[in-house]
C-alpha cells in the first residue's frame, strides 16, 4: 500500500541530508521540491558555516578546488555600537556557494538511493482510515503514500500548517516572526583592504563578511518586519559604522525564521524539520546546522519507528523532541530571551557591555565581578541606564526559566499539553525581537 517508507517535502539542506541519513538506514526515501532541479537553492548565493561542523555532521571537509568551496577563516570579530571596542572569537568558518553544496549532498543521498523529484508540489494530506496520516498529494493530483511525511519545506511550512493535530502547532511563519536579510554584494575601492573573516555591529544586527570576490565583501543587515524595514535598518547601520568604501554590484535579500520553534516536532506520521520548525540560531538567524543537530538522532529514532513496517506513532517519535528540546533546544529559548531585553538598550549601554565583557567577550578576556555587579555598578557610575539594567535583569531571569523548563521537556507525549502551558506563559513574559521595533511605520 505504501509507495515509500518517508516522503520529504522541500529538498534543501534539511531536506536533503536528511534524505541521506535515512537512506544510510536502508529505508526507502522520496524528496519532492516544487523548484526545477537546476533553480533549486538559487535564492542564496554564499553562506557561512563552522568548519567543525564537517566533522561533527560526517561529512568530508570541502576544500580549495571543490566547486561549492570559496575560502575559510579563522576569528569572528564583533564591534559595539559607538565603534568604540572589538571582540575576537576563535571559530573556523568555512564560506561555500549554497546552491553547489546542496548538490553535494544530494549526491551523497543518491548514492545511497534516495528518489528525488523536481518541480513536484506539494498540495494536500492524505489520510488512512483512522484518520492519521499516511502520504500526500501533489498539485499535480498524484497521490504517493509513506507511512512517515516530513514538512523540510522552509519557511512557508506547507505540510505543518495543514496538520490539524494538538500535537502539531500550525502557526505560519509571519513577518513579526521573521528577520529579513538584506545582503549588498559590493566592490571595495582600496584595493589594500581585504574582508578575509566576519565583523559584525549586533547593535545593528549589521555585519561585513567575505565573498567570493577577494576584492569585495558582503553587507548584510537582518531586520524583523519587512525588506524595506531591513534596508530601512541598513541605511542607519551604515550612517553610524564608518564601513570601507565600496561600490555596490547587487544586491540579495532572504528571510529566516527569528521565533520560538513549534513546542513538538512530531505527531502521527508527521516530523517537521529546519527552517520550517523554525530551528535557527538567537544569535544569527543561521539554520543550517540547528536542523541537522535535530536531524542527526531523529533520523536513528525514524528507523527505529518504521522497523518491521511500524506506523510511526508520536509515542514513537517522540524522542526526538526530547533529545533536541532539553539540549539545544534549551539553550536557545534561554538566548532567544536574553537576546529581547539586551537589544533593547541604547548606544552607549551597549558599549559599556563591550567595555566590561558583559554578554561580548573575546575568548582571552578575564572578567573581574559578576554580570549583576558589573550592571549595578555602571548604572551608579552613570555609564549604564537603569531602563537598560531593568530590560537585561528581566530578560536573563525569564531566559533562566526557559532554560530550566525547556530540560524537564515531557519523556512521553502524556505530560505535554500541561509542559506547554508553562511554556506559553514563559514566551508571553519574555515577548519577541518585534516588540522592540518603534520606527518600521516612519
Ligand atoms: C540571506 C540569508 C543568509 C543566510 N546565511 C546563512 C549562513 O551563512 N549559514 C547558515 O547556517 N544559515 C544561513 N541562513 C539560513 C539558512 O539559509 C536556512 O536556515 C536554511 O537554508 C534552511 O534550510 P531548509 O532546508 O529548512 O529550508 P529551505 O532552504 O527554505 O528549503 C525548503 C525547500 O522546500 C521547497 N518547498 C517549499 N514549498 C514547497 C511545496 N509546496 N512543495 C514542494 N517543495 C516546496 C522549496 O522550494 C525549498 O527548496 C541564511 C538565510 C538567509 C535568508
């Protein structure tokens, strides 16, 4: 009855190495995409990922020659928001053609059998006669069962928006729940001046980083709301950080999630991964290897699930929100909330965190004091504003909580909807990145 064991829909980097996890399992894989094969990925053109992560993820590290490879780096470099002070952070980078990567890896899925097929899109469930779910139809009307279907669709998250389960949270991915990027690829005038690493002005959420071109550089800034909220941001970016002259050659513009990931990744027959579950990182909006750090085990606990032609039921799936929500999952809500009440500041309190190692901290700096103590004290010297302690206090106490409740994740999908209403009140204390938006409307 089943003409696959998994049916992934969207094949790009969640998609598809999940693809390959699973076919290095023996299961039976089908990866549908609604783009041609040859348009697929081409909205992005280079992306940054921790060399580490090859290892981590086993996968060959790419190298000079390879066609997706472009350079590598060593140090993030951070910069407050007067320019005043610089943090230098050890982390190998690699910077790699997006679309040429995911070739790779769909070459790795191929060759352990997964079926993929462009231009093939998604439009509806299907379900068995106990109304759980077991395939999909394509907008072409075809109808191809699996007894598991995987929503790696990105951001519109075709599949998880449909499920109607009180398991599955549908919400679509909004504009409030977004950060719009805004990348300039630019030429710079000093041919002296190289941009071999990354330097980025969180204040800004603003950066410059490599690109293909040793004689250029990408600007990007990352905003909630809109495209011309984000180039609206930019221009404040660069009217306050005195960047190396350029000349623009064009420009690219994405979106990624920026908000909580669904509480549950798994219900009946259903797994969401990647951006359409929202996995990105607080501190960057990057996706990439938050989806594969879900991935990695969900792909053993999938086996598992379909062995001896089983039905994945939740109760089988259900480590895998467990393993991802009480490790990185954890972490990332305790940021994420962080993270509101620090942008949420001015100028010079930001600098003042730099000045101390307060949140921005170079990997070599000793920190004399506690953060508390630090804040308390720049607020009696002046130099930090009470508004700003107040803001950072909260924000760490409800990102603390987060943190705790995230870990005491429900083992088995009985303690779930009473561990949910807990997380519902801690995300409405800690609000989100768009609440500090005042100026999107000037
Ligand atoms: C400008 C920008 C720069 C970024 N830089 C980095 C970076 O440097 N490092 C990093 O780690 N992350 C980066 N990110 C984030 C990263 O690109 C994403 O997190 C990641 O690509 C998400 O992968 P995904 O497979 O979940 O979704 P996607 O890449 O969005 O893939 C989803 C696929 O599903 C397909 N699809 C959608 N709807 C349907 C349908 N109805 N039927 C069939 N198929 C469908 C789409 O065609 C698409 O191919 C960046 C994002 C942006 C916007």
């Amino acid at each position: 009855m089943y003409n696959y064991d998994v049916i992934i829909v969207g094949a790009g980097t969640a998609g598809t190495y999940f693809s390959y996890l699973l076919g290095k399992r023996g299961l039976k894989v089908l990866v549908i995409d609604k783009d041609s094969e040859k348009n697929l990925a081409k909205r992005l053109d280079i992306f940054h990922f921790t060399t580490q992560s090859f290892a981590r993820f086993n996968l060959p590290e790419s190298k000079a020659g390879d066609p997706e490879f472009v350079s590598k780096f060593s140090y993030i470099y951070s910069r407050s928001a007067l320019d005043n002070y610089e943090k230098k952070n050890f982390l190998e980078v690699h910077v790699m053609h997006l679309p040429l990567f995911i070739q790779r890896l769909r070459n790795k899925a191929l060759k352990e059998g997964v079926e993929f097929r462009f231009s093939t899109e998604f439009k509806g469930l299907l379900y068995d006669d106990k109304q759980r779910i077991n395939g999909i139809e394509t907008k072409a009307e075809e109808k191809i069962r699996a007894r598991l279907v995987v929503d790696a669709s990105g951001i519109p998250s075709v599949v998880r928006t449909v499920v109607k389960d009180p398991y599955m949270e549908n919400f679509p991915i909004g504009p409030r729940d977004k950060f719009y990027v805004f990348l300039k690829y630019v030429k710079l005038k000093d041919p002296k001046v190289k941009i071999d690493m990354s330097l980025s002005w969180p204040y800004y959420k603003g950066w410059i980083a490599p690109q293909q071109n040793k004689d250029g550089a990408i600007v990007g800034v990352g905003a909630n709301i809109s495209v011309d909220y984000a180039r609206k941001c930019m221009k404040k970016f660069e009217d306050s950080i005195k960047l190396p002259e350029y000349t623009l050659q064009y420009e690219e513009w994405g979106a990624t999630p920026y908000r909580r990931p669904p509480y549950s990744f798994v219900t009946d027959g259903f797994l969401v991964l990647g951006d359409a579950a929202c996995l990105t990182q607080p501190m960057n909006g990057e996706g990439i290897t938050s989806a594969w750090v879900q991935s990695t085990p969900a792909a053993d606990i999938v086996a598992e699930a379909l062995k001896d032609r089983k039905y994945p039921t939740k109760e089988a799936l259900w480590p895998i929100n467990v393993m991802y929500q009480t490790g990185e999952g954890a972490e990332f809500a305790g940021q994420r909330a962080l993270l509101v009440g620090a942008v949420n500041m001015t100028k010079a309190d930001n600098d003042y965190l730099y000045a101390n190692g307060i949140i921005f901290k170079s990997d070599d700096e000793e920190v004399k004091g506690s953060v508390a103590g630090n804040l308390i004290k720049g607020v009696l010297k002046g130099k930090f504003t009470l508004a700003a302690l107040r803001s950072l206090m909260r924000a760490s106490g409800t990102g603390n909580k987060l943190t705790k409740h995230y870990k005491k994740y429900p083992t088995t999908p009985e303690g779930y909807l009473n561990w949910k209403k807990r997380a519902d009140c801690l995300w409405k204390k800690a609000g989100s990145m768009a609440d500090n938006v005042k100026d999107a409307e000037e």
